[in-house]
C-alpha cells in the first residue's frame, strides 16, 4: 500500500476514555464492517453489500456519524461507505449504527487517501465531504483534504454523472475548495444561484458539528458533478 504522509488534524485529536459499550463495538462490530483495503487496487465497493443495494455513496470524516447514519437510514437501497480516522466519532457512529440496525454501512477507520486509493474506478455515485478539517491560518493550509492530487483520486472513483457534495464553514476553504473543483476538468459546479449555495440542501441531515458554529462564516454547500469528459 503507498504511504502518505501521517495524518493531522485541525484542533484536538484525544477526547474522553471510551466507555464499555463504546469500546464494545470497536472491538466486536466494527471488524465485521471494516472496508478491507489491505493490499486492494481496485476493490469494488459494491460487493460489500450484495444485490439489495444498487448505488454507492461515500462520506470522507464523517466526524461522528449523524449525517452518514441518517443518511443510510432514509436510503436503504444506497450502500453507504464511511471514512473517519479518530476512534472516539467511529465509536459514536457504531453506536447508532446498532442502535437503528442499520444493515447498509460499512466503514473504514484510516485516512481517506488510502480509501480512494484502492477503490475501483467509477465505483462511486456520490461523495459527500461535510466541514473537512479547516486549517484556517494561512500556513497551515497546505493540510487541507481538497489538493488538487486528492481531486485527482475522486476523479477516478466517481462515476461519470455522479454527485459531489463539499460544505464548509471557513470562508478561506470555501474559496479555495471552489476554485480548486472549478478548474479541474472532471467536475463541473451545480449552482445556477445563490440560494445552491448559501442554503442547505433539502435532503442534508444536520451534523453535531455544525450546530457548534465554528467557523468564521455561515455554512457554504457545493454541489458537483463528475463529467463524462473529464480525465
């Protein structure tokens, strides 16, 4: 598997001991939900559900679950695949996982690089990437998820007409992210006015995070989509 460099995170990366419950599910549930990437080049995220599932949405740092849960509950024929790399969210969304029964998640607890990585090509139909670590200060930015190398991987995976969507509350990363997407040539800006993008779309389930407004603006959404022509 290629390396990266070691993952950093924006803010505090330790929190509360897990409780006995939550500790529980990270030893017993998530192993038999475990994306196995080890070794993948071209795994096919779809054989990880079976044939009650007809499409594959992806949720990069799903922080701790809400949107990626509610999702899967509201969508039962979507197979929803969850990257998150700090225990303490994975622990919390194995919980409402259990919670609700939820059959239709599978989950990977690394960085999201080493996802896409083994994903095979055009196998995703939608991305979500929802308040991505900020990096706010101006040399810390070179941190951020949106690269145009990053880009380059979801380019791969997402199908040709798939969707995706990009919220932040910084208004440096809203610039940045935007203008990054817009001068790729495999993904093309949805919005035809403001209200595509200063308002949360009708089917967004609102996280944990963004009800704490963090950030130094009220919340952007862009929604993209992956073009048939781009490389």
């Amino acid at each position: 598997m290629d390396r990266y460099p070691p993952l950093r995170t924006f803010g505090r990366t330790g929190g509360r001991a897990l409780s006995s419950r939550q500790q529980r599910l990270i030893d017993e549930l998530l192993p038999k939900l475990s994306v196995p990437i080890e070794g993948a080049r071209s795994l096919n995220p779809a054989e990880l559900f079976g044939e009650e599932v007809s499409r594959i949405w992806l949720e990069i740092g799903f922080g701790g679950g809400e949107h990626l849960t509610g999702q899967a509950i509201r969508h039962p024929d979507a197979g929803l695949v969850g990257c998150e790399p700090f225990i303490e969210g994975m622990a919390k969304c194995l919980g409402q996982i259990e919670d609700a029964d939820v059959q239709n998640v599978r989950l990977l607890m690394d960085d999201a690089r080493y996802l896409t990585a083994a994903l095979r090509p055009s196998s995703i139909d939608r991305i979500f990437i929802l308040f991505p670590d900020p990096w706010p200060k101006k040399r810390q930015q070179k941190r951020r998820l949106i690269q145009p190398s990053f880009l380059d991987q979801l380019a791969v995976i997402a199908k040709p007409g798939g969707l995706i969507r990009f919220a932040t509350d910084v208004k440096s990363y809203a610039d940045e992210a935007l203008a990054r997407f817009s001068h790729h040539n495999a993904f093309k800006w949805l919005a035809t006015h403001p209200n595509h993008w200063r308002q949360p779309p009708s089917d967004h389930i609102t996280t944990r995070y963004q009800e704490k407004l963090l950030g130094d603006c009220v919340p952007v959404w862009y929604e993209f989509e992956r073009t048939s022509n781009g490389s």
